[in-house]
C-alpha cells in the first residue's frame, strides 16, 4: 500500500514513512493512493468476530507486509485489553432503528482511544526496529491530548508534547493530561484557542530546523493518517450488529477536525452498505454552512458546551475534498489557498455530490442541553454533550426512519460535568480508574501563542 499527498506533491510513501511523520512537506496530508474493497461474502463472515480480530481484517490491506501479522496481531490485541467493556464499542438502543455506538470505554474515556492506544504501540514497534527516537508534537482541543500521552508514554522512543488551549478545555480534560507521570511527558497551555494551537503544530512540522538532525516530529492528531485508519474499524463493528450488509445503515457523528466522520465516509467506500452520514456540529458550523448552503468560510469562534468541537477550520476535511475534487491536487491547492481570506463555492455538480453523501445539522447550546436532560428522562442514558450534539442532529436529519441510525457517543459524560449540570443533571461519576484525579498533582507549562515559545521548549526538554 502506497500513499500520497492532497497537494500532489513527493513521491509516494509507505505505511511507516507516513505513520513517522503526518503532514506531507508540501503541506498536504497523506491518503491511500487506491483503496481496498471488502465484498459482502467477506462482511457476512466477519459477523462473529471480536473487536480485535475485525479490526486486523480491515487495517491489514493499509499496512500491507510492512508490519508481520503476529506482531499487528499483538498490537491490535494488547491496545483493546485496555477497554473496559469485553465488547470494547457496545452498542446501545435507544428506540426502533435508533442506537448509540458506545466509544468511552477506553482509559481516558474517548473515542480517540480505539486509535492512540494502537498507534503508541505501532511507533513503539517501528522506533525499535530502526533504532530511532522521535518527538512527538500534537494540539488537542481536549480528548486527543490524554488520549494520546495514555497510548504514548510508556515508549521509551518518544518525548511527548502536547499544546491545548489555555483555560479552554473541561477540568477533567485537562487534569486527565496534566496529572500523567513520566519523564517524557510534557503539557504545553497556549494562551490562544484550538486553531491556534493547530498552526503552530502545522508550522513546527513544516520547518524542523529547530530539532536535533538525527530527530523528527510525528503527528498523533488526525492528520496521522494510522487515527484514520483505526477509526473505520467501529463503523463496520456497529453496522455488522445491526443487519450489515444485507441491511444499509446512517450514522450521525459530532464533528469537530472531520476525522471521524471522515473514517465513516471511507468505510462507506471500501465496501459498508451506509446510506447517510450525519455531520453534527456546534454553533461552529462551517461545515453545515458548506453542506447546507455551498458556502466555505470562516467565522468567529464561538465558545460551547461541546469544547471539542469548537474548531474553526477542519484539517481532515481536505482529505474529503481531495476525493470530491476527483483528486485534483492542484484545484484543492488552489481552494485551500482561499481559505480564511473569502468565502468559497464549489460548482453545482459537486456540491450535490457532496449533498448525496453527508446531510448536516447545527445544534446550539441550548438544543444540546433539551437533549441531554430529555433522553435521560426517556431512557435513564446519560449522555455527554458531544454525543447529544449527534443524537439531536440524528433525528433532525434522518431521511429514512426505516434504516437503522447509529449516533456516535464519543466521550463518557463525567469529562463534561459543566454541561450535564447546565442540563438540570447531577455531576456524573468518574470511572473507578480515574477516582482521585482531583487529587493528583499537575504538571502543565503556559506558554503564549508564538511559534517560537513553543519550539523553544521543545528544544530544551526534548531527549534527542
């Protein structure tokens, strides 16, 4: 398996070229330069498989003979014995062709832990194997950083850097990520927002000049193409459960950087029978304005109830766009030249393309929290506010009451206690592995929103 840039620039890289670095040089991220396709036969007979034997049946064609089976067998394993559910992403029902695909189970109780638990291990295989330290350098608009210093840690390969917006996150958030021990750990509070933190993280990785010449960044947001991968295996775990593929399924998913929705429209791709995809947003919705309106511009940003979603400019949706321009690299450069300075379009053609695949809505705080006490009212289900962004959104789009839609709950509700009591509820309860995170000390360093600060204390604290 070979990948290649949206920009259309390099050559084309291999799985390890592109888990050990992220963005490509010319500024573009890395997808597959074809796709495999799973038949229905095959689907049939994945049905009573475990989450880890269904996930090693769809990333393996990803990977190719680079990583031997036995060892992915062990990766794969290992990062889901993690879980503390045996069925790793239970599914839920909530009415008749209404279910909610649990995804908290993991340590730091978020959906980015079915991709980060795997992806510490598989740069822990290859660092060893070439003999090779890295510095790890992310941004986090809440649940990655834990998720991702939870997975990485424990490799004595890396050092960790983690920037989140300063005072920007939920407490829980932040504390799942300052309280994490280790020498090679380090929390980075920028005194900007999200997309902030993004820049500078896309800046670092395209001029390295900073680092030590045997070393190199590697990305552990979802611009590392392996956090797709991962992702697309719960979509075909949910719908397999509830009558794929003789059966078409949707599925709503809140939607901040479009990496998770992202995951969904590839398994669509790569053979899952999905009917409809649900982009769930906050009142920061350029995505529904794009999908509902053809217009691609930035706004404000706004401050919610759903802080992980509160992102101006979604970094994976140029992998979609990439598709949608019939990979054209040069027409998305030219489109993502635009971005930020005009509003764009694109032509009619395409923006029914668009339409047939994704529908979108736009649920406020207020909606987000109607939603939450209302469903825990109906069903006794707890919900945390990202997870009701979805659900709303699922019943306000869902074009077919007759297929089964799948909402996403992407985090456990005791991250997002703000919220649940805005929504008249009591403060949730922490999982027992997390009881007397309150407690633990915090090791965090603010920083102001420059480049150069950052990569200043990169350079200090960096091992290399």
């Amino acid at each position: 398996m070979k990948y290649i840039s949206t920009r259309g620039g390099g050559t084309p890289q291999t799985f390890e070229q592109v888990l050990l670095t992220g963005l490509a040089p010319d500024g573009g991220l890395y997808v597959p330069a074809e796709l495999p396709h799973f038949s229905q036969e095959e689907l049939v007979s994945w049905k009573n498989l475990s989450y880890p034997e269904l996930a090693l049946k769809i990333v393996s064609p990803f990977i190719g003979d680079e990583i031997p089976t036995e060892a992915l067998r062990k990766i794969v394993i290992e990062s889901y014995a993690e879980f503390d559910h045996p069925e790793v992403a239970p599914l839920t029902k909530l009415a008749e062709n209404d279910f909610m695909l649990e995804l908290y189970h993991g340590p730091t109780l978020a959906f980015k832990d079915f991709a980060l638990q795997v992806l510490g291990r598989l740069l822990d295989y290859v660092l060893k194997k070439n003999d090779q330290r890295v510095v790890i350098l992310g941004a986090t608009s809440g649940d990655t950083g834990s998720a991702a210093l939870e997975g990485c840690r424990h490799s004595e390969q890396v050092d960790i850097f983690i920037l989140h917006p300063h005072q920007r996150v939920s407490e829980v958030q932040r504390r799942q990520m300052t309280t994490v021990v280790g020498d090679n750990v380090f929390n980075l509070a920028v005194q900007g927002n999200f997309d902030d933190c993004q820049s500078i993280v896309k800046a670092a990785f395209a001029d390295q000049s900073f680092l030590p010449e045997e070393s190199q960044l590697v990305a552990v947001n979802s611009i590392n193409w392996a956090r797709i991968m991962m992702q697309i295996v719960y979509y075909f775990s949910a719908a397999l459960k509830v009558g794929a593929p003789d059966q078409a399924v949707s599925f709503s998913v809140p939607t901040g950087n479009f990496g998770n929705i992202y995951a969904g429209f590839l398994a669509k791709r790569i053979g899952l029978p999905i009917k409809q995809l649900v982009v769930a947003t906050n009142s920061n919705d350029i995505l529904h304005r794009f999908i509902d309106g053809n217009e691609y511009s930035t706004t404000g940003l706004n401050h919610t109830l759903s802080p992980s979603m509160d992102i101006l400019v979604s970094s994976n949706f140029e992998r979609y766009l990439f598709d949608l321009f019939d990979r054209d690299a040069e027409l998305l450069r030219e489109f993502m030249s635009k971005l930020g300075k005009e509003s764009q379009q694109v032509s009619d053609e395409k923006w029914r393309q668009m339409r047939e695949c994704f529908s979108s809505a736009r649920i406020d705080d207020a909606l987000t929290c109607e939603t939450i006490a209302k469903l825990f009212a109906e069903t006794g289900k707890l919900v945390d506010p990202h997870t009701a962004v979805g659900i709303r959104a699922a019943r306000e789009c869902n074009a077919d009451p007759s297929t089964p839609m799948i909402t996403l709950s992407t985090a456990h509700p005791a991250k997002f206690s703000d919220a649940i009591n805005e929504a008249g509820l009591d403060t949730p309860q922490l999982p027992p592995h997390l009881t007397g995170l309150f407690e633990r000390e915090e090791h965090y360093s603010v920083v102001p929103n420059e480049m150069a600060a950052v990569t200043e204390f990169v350079k200090k604290h960096s091992h290399n």
